[in-house]
C-alpha cells in the first residue's frame, strides 16, 4: 500500500481523536486524560476539590427552578465538552444526560451540578477502560430502566451496556 | 473480529415481568401498547439470537446509567463496566 500511496506508518495506536491508547502484552487501556484535563483547565476547575460521585444520590433538578439563570453559551459548550468525554468514560453518561435536559434556560443550580461532575472527573483523570485479551471473549447485555425517574414528564430514562471480555464497549442512556 | 459466536447473546434486566412478557408471548390488555420495537425482541429469543436473563439489582451493571447512585455502589459498577486507574 505504501507504494501505491502516499503514506507513513504511525506504528501502533496511541493517540486517536483524544483518546489515549495503550497496547499492551495482556490487553488494551483506552483513557481520555488528556481532553479530561483539558476541560478541566477550559472551564478553570484545575484547581477544585475532587469529588467520589458525579452526581449527587437522589439528586433532583427542576425546569423551573428559582435560582438565577446562568450564560446558556458556557453551559452549553461545558455540557458538549463533557458528552464528548463520554466516549469512554461511561461512568458519568448518566450525569451529562441528566444536565443536559436544562440547555435551553440553565439555572445555578444546573451549573452547580456540571461543576461537580468537573470535580468527579478531577478525581479519576487516568480513570481508562481495560480489555483483556483472554480467549474466553463473549459478548453479554444488560438493561435497566428507571420506571418514569423524570417526575416533569414522567418519561423514564433507559440505559443498557454490552460487555465483551472485560469491558464495556458499548452503552447507552437515554430518556 | 475474526471471532464467530456458537452461543446466543445473553441479555441481563432486572425485570422479572418483562422477562416474562418477552419469552411467553401471550396477548395480554395490558401489554396491548408496546411498540413494535419490543416484538423484535421477541423474534430474537424465538431464533435463538439472544436470551433475556435476569439479573438482581446489585448487579445491574445498567443502573449505572439510569439513576444517581450511592457511592459504594457506583464504584462496584464502575468496576464491573471494566472501568480502571491507568
């Protein structure tokens, strides 16, 4: 191919549209520190205080809420960066979907809760998936709905994750 | 990825009646508003393409991304999606 092309070699994989790749002897790691740190520092929460959860439990966001509307332009462009990293981190999928039902009029509290899910990200940067490479692959579902969680609609959110070997390589979380 | 599989896809869900509704497939009044989306499903399991399992919530791996959770268990489910430090 190199003959008939114009090409180089890169070698193995390591770095693909922000997403880290190590290959090793006994599997794959995939992390996004690098754009994880990079939102960090777009929205200046390099320096917060790391948080063990992104959301908080029974955590309830309203529409109308009364607190005082914030720039919908940086919430939006903070809650794109954030569904972006979602393409690995499948552990904060459920926070940027939550969040992301107030683009249109974001309120504090609204912005309060991306600023925890920067704060949770702080905390886990190297945070990757891993997949071994042991012969016995197979491909296993799970699915899980939350029955009508969202109390303004009564919409429920559903979400499933394929596993094949060790990790999770595909998933979803939608209302 | 050069790998066949022999056996059907399992399909965990912590949904014991919808386990139910999806291997018996009974017409029912109240099940009469499902999509057809669901009756796909149905003909997966009759050709032997996947089998809905159940599974107990705690290890719902799901749950993950439908709700809020505790700390401790969001870290067994973290685990379990395969999910590490570098």
């Amino acid at each position: 191919m190199i003959k008939c092309f114009e090409m180089t070699d890169l070698g193995l994989m390591s770095y693909f549209l922000g997403i880290e790749v190590v290959q090793q002897k006994d599997g794959i790691f995939i992390s996004q520190k690098k754009y994880a740190s990079d939102i960090l520092k777009k929205f200046k929460m390099e320096h917060s205080k790391p948080i063990s959860t992104p959301v908080e439990e029974k955590l309830k966001l309203t529409r109308e809420s009364d607190g005082k509307r914030v720039d919908p332009t940086h919430y939006k462009s903070l809650i794109g960066s954030l569904r972006y990293l979602t393409a690995q981190r499948s552990d904060i999928v459920c926070g940027v979907g939550l969040l992301s039902r107030y683009m249109e009029e974001p309120r504090v509290s609204h912005l309060q809760g991306a600023k925890r899910i920067l704060r949770y990200i702080k905390g886990t940067l190297t945070d990757g998936i891993f997949y071994g490479n042991n012969s016995d692959v197979k491909l296993v579902g799970y699915t899980d709905s939350d029955w009508a969680g969202d109390t303004e609609t009564r919409k429920s959110t559903s979400g499933y994750a394929f596993h094949l070997g060790t990790g999770a390589i595909s998933w979803s979380s939608k209302k | 990825m050069h790998q066949n599989q022999n056996t059907p896809t399992e399909i965990y869900c912590d949904n014991k009646s919808a386990i139910a509704l999806s291997k018996n497939p009974v017409f029912h009044g109240r099940s009469k508003h499902i999509d057809i989306r669901f009756h796909k499903i149905r003909e997966l399991i009759a050709e032997k393409e996947v089998v809905i399992e159940y599974c107990p919530t705690e290890e719902q791996i799901a749950d993950i991304f439908t709700k809020p959770l505790k700390t401790e268990s969001f870290y067994k489910l973290k685990k379990m999606l395969g999910m590490m430090q570098a």
